[in-house]
C-alpha cells in the first residue's frame, strides 16, 4: 500500500470521527478528542498511523464480507424467493420448460425480419 493510500484512510478516518461528532452531540467532545488523537498519531508516530490504517481496513474487510452474505441472503429470500414464489404460482409455464403435450418441444415462429430487427441488436 503506498503512502497516498495510507495518508487517505487517516484522513478519512479523522473526517469521520469529525463528522459524527457534529451528528452525536452528546459524544460529540471525546469524538473531537479521537479525531485530534488519530491525526496527531499518524503524523507524529507513522508506524502508529499505519496501524491504525490496518484496523481500518481489516474492520472494512469485515463489512464486506458481512455484506456479501449476510444482507444479500436477506434481500434475496425477503424480496426476490417471494415474487418469485408469486409468479410461479400465477402462471403455469413460465420458463417454458414443462413439456407440452405433443411429440415436439420446438416452438414455431413466424416472423420475418424486417431491417429494423438488426439495426440495434445490443
């Protein structure tokens, strides 16, 4: 990781804590006092600092990897099973793949291109 990168996530970090303390007035002196504290640390102590950014992203590294499983299995089986569940119960052959009742499964189209069917295909 370059220093840039690092130099950002400190900043992020100390923004944030600002930030929040501007939100949560009752904490709102000892986020200023972590803020002042991260930030004095990252300049004075780069060692601290980098610490410090390494938390930060093992920290991130733990949201994405409870946003990937967790909130997305619940946006899958609270919205998406159910509609799903809706739309097969209403309809009877939905995907078309039920065998129809003759010898063939092919389906015939009659249609006959016209130049506007190839003008646009993407």
């Amino acid at each position: 990781m370059s220093e840039a990168e690092k130099s950002k996530a400190q900043l992020v970090i100390v923004t944030g804590l600002v930030i929040f303390s501007f939100i949560f007035k009752s904490a709102a002196l000892y986020l200023l006092y972590a803020a002042g504290i991260v930030g004095a640390l990252s300049i004075f102590v780069p060692v601290v600092g980098d610490f410090i950014v390494k938390i930060w992203f093992k920290i991130a590294e733990g949201l994405g990897w409870f946003n990937s499983r967790v909130i997305l299995s619940i946006v899958f089986y609270v919205f998406l099973w159910p509609i799903a569940m809706l739309y097969r119960l209403s309809t009877k052959n939905p995907m078309g793949i039920k065998r129809p009742t003759g010898n063939s499964v092919y389906v015939e189209r009659n249609h006959t291109y016209v130049k506007k069917d190839i003008e646009n295909i993407w």
